[in-house]
C-alpha cells in the first residue's frame, strides 16, 4: 500500500463531526474534481454520507484510524464539524492510542489551542498532512474587502478597529474570537458560551436599556485568536450567526480575512444584503477595508 | 452659609441611584452617628427616604444641585446606586448646567470610565469633595483573606490567578470587571451584561456540555479595572450574586481586595457558608489569600 507521493491525486480524508459543515465540505471537493472518503465517527459524526466512500470509526481507536487511511491510500486529513473532547472510557486501547497516550494526556487540561495543536501533531507524527479551509475550500474562506453589498459606515468602521483591538488583546488568554463592539465600547465578549449566544445577548442588553442606541448598531467583529492552528480550528460564520446579527440589529459583521470560514457563503451573504447588515473582511491590522 | 471647614461635622450628601445601596449607606452612616441628606434624583431613585432629609430634583439640573448642597451645609457627596446615563433632553439648561455642558459633552461618548471621572470633576471644581465606600462603609468593604469559612482549594486558587490575569489584561480596554475562569479556561466574560447575567450564563454552560467539569467548580473574580474610580464606581456584589455562584454551582468567588463593595456583607457570607461556597478577597497582585 504504502503513502502516495501527490497529495491531491489521492483522496482527501473528512473527518466529520457533528453540524453540517463536513458535507458541505464533501460536497465542494467531490465537485471540484477530487475524490473524498468520509471517516464517520460514532456518536460525534451527524450527517449521513452513506452516498460517498466512508468507513465507521469509534472515537479514540488512533490505531484503526491510521490501519483505515493507509487502506484507502489517503495523505491529506481535513477534519471538520464540531467534536465533544473524548472521554477516557471511551478510548479504544489498541495500540496505537497507546502510542497517542502521552500526547493524548497533555491535552486533556488546557483550553481549545493545546488540544488542536495536539491533534495536528499526532496525525503528522504519523506521515499524514492535516490540511485546512485555505486549501480545501479557499472560496468559502473570507476575503479582503466587502463581502456583500452593503458597506460599513463611519461609525462602524470605528466600532470594527475596536473589536479587533479587544480580540487581539484578550487572544493572548485564549478567551473568545468574538466580541460585539458598538460607540466606543464592547458590549459583549465571547468565551465559552458561543459566537451565537453572545450576539443573541445584545438583544438582551437593548431591551433592558444597558445599550440605549437605538439598531441598526454594533458591529459583531470575530478572528483567529494569535497562534490559532487555522487548519484544524478555523473560526466559522454561518446562516444563524448573520440571522442572529440581524435579529438583534447590529449593523455588520466584520471578519478577520483569511481566517474566518463562511460554509454556506453565498446565502449568508444575500440574507445580509437584503436586511441591510454588512459583511467585511479586514486584515488583522485593523482597517476595514474598502470605502 | 459656605462651605463647613470640617466635613465629618458636616451631613453627608448621599445622591442615590437606583436599588438598595443609597438605602443601606444612609442607614449605616446614620447609625455611625452622623447626618445625611439625600438628594433623591427624579427618574432615577428607588427606594423610600421620607423617614431622612432629603430633596427631589431633576435629573441634569446641576445648579439646582449645587445650590441645595450649599443650603443644607453639605461638603461631602456620596453617589450611589445606579443611574441610566441622562439624555440630552432631560437635561434642564439652567446656569449651572451650562458651565457643565463643555464636560458633559466630552463624556456622552465613551465608557463608563470617562463619565465617571467627569462626574468628580464636575464636582470638585464646584468645591465639593466626592467620597466613596472605602470611607464612608469601610466595613462592607472586601478585604483580604478568606471572608466566608469556605476555603478556596488549590484548583480554585488557580482559577482566581487566571481570571485577575484576564481582568488585568482587558482592563485597557474598558471592558467587563468579572470573569469565570474554571480549569485553566476563561468560560464567561462580562461585558456590558453585568455580573449575575454572566454567572447565570455559566449554568447554561454546563447543562449544554460546553463545560463538563461537574459542581462545584468554577471561580468568580471580580475586581476594578485598573485606574477605575472606585469614589463613585466600586464594583459591588451583592446577595443576588452569591445567590447566581451558588444556583449555577461555582466554587467560589473571589474579589479585588479594597475594590469590591458587598452591600449586605453579613447575609451574603452566610449565605455561601451555608452553600459551601468560598468568598475571598485577594489583592491586585493576585494571591489568594491565606491557604
């Protein structure tokens, strides 16, 4: 059997776990001309890929994964969709996560970095190349400039510099990728809770009168934290992010470019347009872009 | 008339804000032994002072203010409770008020922080003297050291070093005074929600599994951001915060000693005596007290 020397002649192994992600994913390498194989994992995989080459695995059996990627000729992993952290009961003692153990044990304490940074070392420490957004679906991933149709004002420009400011402050404490900026504050800062939760909370803090002015305002800014592995662990924006955005009534969302995927990027984008909410990427430096 | 030389022989002018705070101090102070007069702002106090001298006036009718202050001999003013920031509308555009207009205009943008120290220059430069908690309820005051009889364990003293990092860190920032910090992770960040919307948080937290670290666990830090003017702005926490720790399971909560007003000290400590919740008070520096 043994590895094959091209990478993209060989099929391109999804990991997928739960949310849609890994199908939509799937579905735009299979169209762009590559073969896929779909590692199902038990109890974290949620779709169904019964119609495309695809093996059942349980999580943790590091050692059948690898006997399964060799088989099926596979170089390149792309692992998407959400993952629960195993638990240990439910490792599989074969030999190979024996050999994963010690790397296994270091992450097991430590926010969401070490553990992804982990993972990316256990696969490469094996032979295989964990390959990410930018590679697999560079059209999904945000870009420079304005996204949509609608363009950031003045005021949101502003509102844009200082949530980019926050994250890259609060990223050296692997705290959130997201805050809510709005008139010279932040009005709310992610950490566990989730980009949604956090943007839902503002609707909150406007019906309680904690934030008086009146919508559209704020500006919902989300980057990598500095240092972020953006192959494993890229952020991600989808449709109830921006409906989310525009129930609340913020003005726009601003992401960082190159790090952000958008997985169902075109009708994010046309929600956006016609409830009047910008969508921009911005370099992590701070500017917002074209006027 | 003029303004008495001593100011302990003089009454004490407590402004009161929303909630029972300006209805604890007055009663602590008087029971000190010395006079207060409330100013009970129109729109913005809640509690009952018809038992205590006091006046009603318009919120922004700062020459009216100043005028009663000087009437009742007060030299010293207490701000308390919360206020909503004035619109431009309510504002009465007497003399007074218009010598404060070029400050309170630099104040209408920005956060908390700049309306704040605007609010003491206003007063200062009319020849008053703003007091705060430190001196005027020194014993509600956190200090350091265990306050409850619930020791912090060495887990939770981690948790309190991470989260005074946090709080450190985005204090440039003019963001939140409180974090949750549990195993090594910031899990929940107050921006403008406040303190017991973001502990309540942290129950929804772990009924979703995004923290599955069982209860008790998790620490609430709570200190002022640096430079903030602890006179008119000391972060308080109150019964319904203890109440918030232990309904969502934390382990403890720790606050900035000499920082954080706990305005029913008693009640709240014995409340988390009871829970098995720990209170401690640690200095900027961020020990936790004796072990």
């Amino acid at each position: 059997m043994g590895t094959p020397d091209s990478a993209a002649s060989s099929p391109l192994a999804i990991i997928a776990g739960a949310g849609d992600l890994p199908r939509i994913a799937a579905d735009h390498v299979v169209r762009a001309g590559r073969e896929v194989f779909v590692v199902v994992v038990e109890g974290e995989t949620s779709g169904d890929y019964s119609d495309l080459p695809h093996e059942i695995v349980r999580i943790g059996a590091a050692g059948r994964l690898k006997e399964i990627l060799l088989e099926r000729r596979c170089r390149d992993v792309f692992m998407t969709g959400t993952f629960r952290r195993p638990r240990f009961s439910e490792i599989d003692w074969d030999m190979g996560t024996v050999r994963a153990l010690s790397s296994i044990m270091r992450l097991r304490f430590g926010g969401d970095d070490k553990v992804v940074n982990g993972v990316v070392h256990i696969f490469e420490s094996e032979g295989f190349r964990i390959v990410g957004p930018r590679e697999v679906l560079p059209g999904l991933v945000a870009d420079a400039g304005v996204l949509g149709k609608v363009k950031p004002s003045r005021r949101a420009r502003t509102d844009i510099a200082d949530g980019l400011a926050a994250i890259r402050l609060m990223g050296r404490l692997d705290i959130g990728q997201a805050v809510v900026a709005l008139s010279r504050r932040i009005i709310a800062v992610e950490a566990a809770e989730g980009t949604d939760a956090m943007i839902r909370r503002c609707g909150d803090l406007r019906s309680s009168g904690r934030v008086a002015l009146p919508p559209p305002s704020g500006v919902l800014v989300k980057a990598a934290k500095p240092g972020q592995e953006l192959r494993l662990d890229m952020p991600v924006v989808g449709i109830d992010t921006v409906r989310a955005a525009i129930h609340v009534g913020l003005e726009g969302i601003a992401l960082e470019a190159g790090a952000v995927l958008m997985p169902r990027r075109r009708e994010a984008l046309e929600l956006a347009d016609q409830a009047g909410l910008f969508v921009c990427g911005v370099a992590r430096g701070g500017e917002a872009g074209p006027e």
